[in-house]
C-alpha cells in the first residue's frame, strides 16, 4: 500500500479513482493519480466506506478526519481531510 502520509494536511482535499470487486484492497499511485482498489461490492455504500477507511490508513489518520466532497455514486471521488 503507497504512503500517502506526506498529503495528510488539514483542508486538503484528495482525488482518487476507485476500483470495486477487485481481487485485493490497495492503494496505489499510478500516473501521478490516486487509485484505490476495494474488494467489496458498490452496493449500499458499502465500497465507499471501504475506500474511506484504506485512505485514511494510507494517509496515517482517523476515518472520521475523511469528509467525502464529491462522488458519492461515482468512481472518481474527491475526500477533504478535516
């Protein structure tokens, strides 16, 4: 999993592409982009709340920091670290 430590600034936000039903939970930087891949179905929220928690371990802070901006039905999602 990439360390994302050094974006970790309050009022940052971050865009990342969200992969669901991949074969393993990962957080990679490809191109310069944030990408992040979750096992778990887009059905309910529930890859959302995937993506929110291996983001802010990559990130090294409390989910609760996370604020989803935008994206919350689409795969390219914009989070804002209070």
């Amino acid at each position: 999993m990439a360390d994302l430590s050094h974006l970790a600034r309050p009022g940052a936000e971050i865009a990342v592409r969200v992969t669901p039903k991949a074969s393993r939970n990962a957080v990679v930087i490809e191109a310069g982009a944030i990408r992040v891949y979750v096992t778990v179905v887009p059905e309910g929220g529930k890859a959302t709340a995937a993506v929110t928690a291996l983001l802010a371990k990559a990130l090294g802070v409390a989910k609760s920091r996370l604020t989803l901006v935008r994206g919350a039905t689409a795969r390219d999602k914009v989070f804002r670290l209070d």
